[in-house]
C-alpha cells in the first residue's frame, strides 16, 4: 500500500524527508559547537594572523579544527604557504 | 524520594503547559503527591490551564522573596486531593528569581510531595536553565516540525551542561514526549515520524500525544484534558504518564485509522 503510494508521490516532494536530512545537518553542526569553548574562535583569529605575519599563506591554506577528546581537548592547525622558487 | 522533573522545549507554544497540567494531573490520580510550579515568569498560564487562577494570591517569587509562606502560596486542585500548584509571578522582571531561592523551595517541596513537575518557560536563556537547574529528570516537549526538533536538541545540550546533576557529574534522565502527532499528514510525508524524531534526538519516547481538539476544548474551560478519558488526547496522556511510571504501553494514535470503503462512502467525518 505504502510502496504503490511511494510510486504515484514520487514527483511530488516528500517534505519529511527533508525535513528529516536538514535536520541532521543542522544538529550536529549545533553538537561540535556546543562542545567547542568560548575562547575558541579568538583563538583561531589570532592564531591566522600570527601565521599571516610569517607566511604568504591564504585564510584557506589554514586550517584550525578542534577535537574533544574523552580526557582533553585538542587542536589541529594545518599551515600551507606558496614555495618561493629560486 | 521525591522526583524532580522539569517540562522543557527550547520552542515556544509546543504544549509544555498542557503537558505539565495533564501529567501532574495523572500522577495525583494515581495516588502520587504532586506539585506544579509554573516558571513562566511574566507569562503564567499554568494556572488557566488548571482552571485555578481566581484563586492565586501569592506567587513562586513571593515565597523565594520571603513575602509569602509556602503554604500561603500552594493553591490545592479543587478536583484531586494531593494535587497543588505554585503560580508564576505576573509582573516581576524575570531576573528575581535566584537559584539559592528556588532551591530552598524545591527542598521543602522534596519533604511533602512524591513528584514536583517544573513548567519551563520557552527558549534557552535563564529561565530555562532555572527551571532545570534542580530536575533529577526531564521531559523534553516536541513537535514534529524542523524548528522544535532542533531546539529540543539544545535543551537536551544544557541538560547535559547546566543543571546540578550535570555539575555532580550525573546525568538528568530525559523523555522524549512528542506532541501535536498528525498521523495522516505522517502518511502523506508531510511530517516526520515518531522514529525519525527519536533517531535524530537518541533519547526514548515517553509519549506521543495526537493533535486534537479536546485540548482547546479543555483549556477554554480550565480542565486538563486528561480528565477527558474519552478523548484521544486524554489518552495519550495517561498512556504518557504509566509509561513514565514505568509500565510498558504500546504507543496509541500513531498510526492513521484505516477506514473501511463503507464508511469512508457513508461515513461523515468525525
Ligand atoms: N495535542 C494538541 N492538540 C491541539 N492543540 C494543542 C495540543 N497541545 C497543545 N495545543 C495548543 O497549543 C497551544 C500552546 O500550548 P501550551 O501553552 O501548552 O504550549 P507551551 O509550550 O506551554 O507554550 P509557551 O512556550 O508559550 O509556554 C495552546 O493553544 C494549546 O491549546
Ligand atoms: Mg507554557
């Protein structure tokens, strides 16, 4: 029965699976934040443009992310910058 | 020992007072010693919902202030005995509340009453911590609609973060009660279901209570719709209520009621 409404619906959008998919997006971008400390997005300005002053590297070439882990706390800082060639 | 239990939601306008009137009015039928302290401060509506608001004279922040005694404040259900409710103030800024004071009275409330259920007001700013600063367990209020999905999912944050047990390190045991179910708009996937909810919150359904027109019918006249044993919503919320008591019940109202060709022919609608 389900399955032969499934069939004629099939164009019209199932707005709860949507509804569903958005959702579990939105969570668990709420989650990693809830997690993170307050201090953390000053932290990560600071830290680039540290990193800025010293390298030629692009707001992309860096990336700061954050891990908690069961006993602490953790951040991962990956740094690329352009190679001067001689 | 007295269970502490507070009704939350994030989202506004959910169903946590309608909730709370018929759950604490469940558990007082039960033979349970049951207190309802509204924390809507500014808002109070617990006391509409009861049908007890002639009769409020002093108020929560009247008995932290020391202006009323608890006894003077309590105001007894005139239906069921060892049924009681402390009112929310009307008037006073929301920030006269203090955790020192609404824990001296959640003490005194713990020596009488078997069960004090906690009204929260919506959002996630104080208030909301306020009321479930002291709850050993929570009922966290749901409808199945993206926004109240996802601020139920905060709520469930700061019970984790922000209340007392979470600071002893002990967790605020959580219900998930959905409210306001629409199993044909379910069917026609217009709405998320009872799974999809549960999946994406992880904790455990308590209840799930239909949208129904016995709960405005029960609020015009001041009478938890649970005293309405023959309606749906009536149901689902004594369902909710043994369910949280510990019985195991199939969930009720869930699932879209197949008429037979006869009566969908002759059949008037309900
Ligand atoms: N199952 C239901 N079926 C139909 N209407 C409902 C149902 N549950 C609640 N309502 C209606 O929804 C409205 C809001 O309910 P209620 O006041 O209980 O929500 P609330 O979460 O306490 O709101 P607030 O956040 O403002 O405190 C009311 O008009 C109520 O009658
Ligand atoms: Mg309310």
């Amino acid at each position: 029965m389900k399955r032969l409404r499934d069939f004629f619906q099939k164009e019209s959008c199932q707005s709860a699976d949507i509804a569903r998919e958005r959702l579990k997006v939105m969570i668990s971008q709420d989650r990693m934040q809830r997690n993170q400390p307050d201090f953390l997005p000053r932290l990560q300005s600071e830290l680039v443009e540290v990193i800025r002053r010293y390298t030629q590297s692009e707001q992309d070439d860096i990336q700061i992310s954050y891990h908690c882990l069961p006993q602490r706390s953790q951040i991962e800082l990956n740094v690329s910058w352009p190679r001067n060639l001689p | 020992m007295a269970r502490v239990v507070v009704v939350t939601s994030g989202k506004g306008g959910v169903g946590k007072t309608t909730s709370c009137a018929s759950i604490g009015t469940a558990l007082a039928m039960q033979g349970h010693r049951t207190v309802l302290i509204d924390f809507d401060v500014g808002l109070r509506n617990l006391d509409l919902v009861m049908g007890c608001e002639r009769r409020v004279v002093y108020d929560l922040i009247n008995v932290t202030t020391g202006e009323a005694k608890l006894s003077q404040a309590l105001i007894k259900d005139k239906r069921l005995d060892g049924l009681f409710m402390l009112p929310a103030s009307q008037t006073r800024d929301k920030d006269a509340l203090t955790y020192e004071g609404v824990g001296e009275v959640i003490e005194t409330l713990k020596e009488e009453f078997d069960f004090i259920i906690c009204d929260s007001p919506a959002g996630i700013e104080r208030g909301a911590v306020m009321a479930m600063y002291y709850a050993d367990e929570a009922i966290v209020v749901t409808n199945p609609e993206v926004s109240s999905v996802r601020d139920s999912d905060r709520i469930i944050g700061l019970l984790d973060s922000k209340t007392r047990k979470a600071e002893e390190g002990e967790s605020v045991r959580s219900h998930l009660l959905i409210t306001r179910y629409d199993p044909e708009r379910v069917e026609h996937a217009d709405m998320m279901s009872v799974q999809d909810i549960e999946e994406i919150l992880a904790i455990p359904v308590v209840g799930v209570i239909p949208e129904s027109p016995a709960v405005l019918r029960a609020s015009n006249q001041g009478v938890p719709v649970v005293h309405d044993s023959d309606s749906d919503a009536g149901q689902a919320y004594s369902d909710t209520v043994a369910r949280f008591l510990g019985e195991e019940l199939p969930m009720r109202f869930t699932e879209l009621e197949r008429k037979g060709l006869f009566s969908r022919m002759f059949g008037g609608r309900r």
